[in-house]
C-alpha cells in the first residue's frame, strides 16, 4: 500500500490480490460456488443414502426387478449414471457461465503484463 491508502502493483508485476478482488473474479467465484457446492451436497445426499440403504434395507436393495437384477444393482448403477451426468453438466455450465468471464479476466491480465513489460 502507498501512503495514501490505495494498493500498487508489485514491481514489474501485476497486483494479484487486487485482482482476486475485482468485481469480476468475485462475481466469477460466486458462480462457481454457487454450481459446485449445491452439487456436491446433492450427490453425498444421494450417495450416503445409498450407502444406508445397502446397511440397513438389505430387503429392499436384493429385491429383484428383473431376472438377477436387483434394486440395489441399479442405485449402484445410479451411482456412476450420476457421476457422469454432474460432470458433464459442470462442463456444460463452466463452458458457458464460467469461461468467458475468466477469458475476460485473462485477457485484462495479458495486457496489462504487456503494458509493465
């Protein structure tokens, strides 16, 4: 900080901190909290209901739906079905929600190290 209260760039660099703080990047990690942390508590829900129910419905989960298919077979199956379909959907929302605005945050950076260079 210089006397008069405001932040400077390091020498020769750029002001990372100043940058963290920028409206942009707070507005781009809100975002991203805002998709990952919903998601994630969406899927320990459905994962450790999973799991107690293979602990303590083991009626329920051998119950066959077709043939040596059990329902337990299937929420196992749900499970990677789940997987996939969370990462392809944070793909899908970075590449549109996420990207540009660290593109654009990107870009301010390139230049101004091409401007202290």
């Amino acid at each position: 900080m210089s006397d008069s209260g405001t932040q400077t760039a390091p020498p020769g660099g750029i002001d990372y901190v100043a940058v963290e703080e920028s409206p942009r990047f707070v507005e781009l990690k809100r975002k991203q909290r805002g998709f990952v942390f919903p998601m994630a508590v969406a899927f320990l829900v459905w994962y450790f209901a999973y799991v107690l129910l293979s602990s303590f419905a083991r009626d329920f989960m051998a119950q066959h739906v077709w043939g040596d298919i059990t329902v337990g077979l299937l929420l196992g199956l749900g499970q990677f079905v789940t997987t996939f379909a969370i990462t392809m959907t944070y793909v899908w929302y970075a590449n549109r929600k996420l990207d540009p605005i660290a593109e654009e945050i990107r870009g301010d950076l390139e230049k101004q190290q091409e401007a202290s260079a």
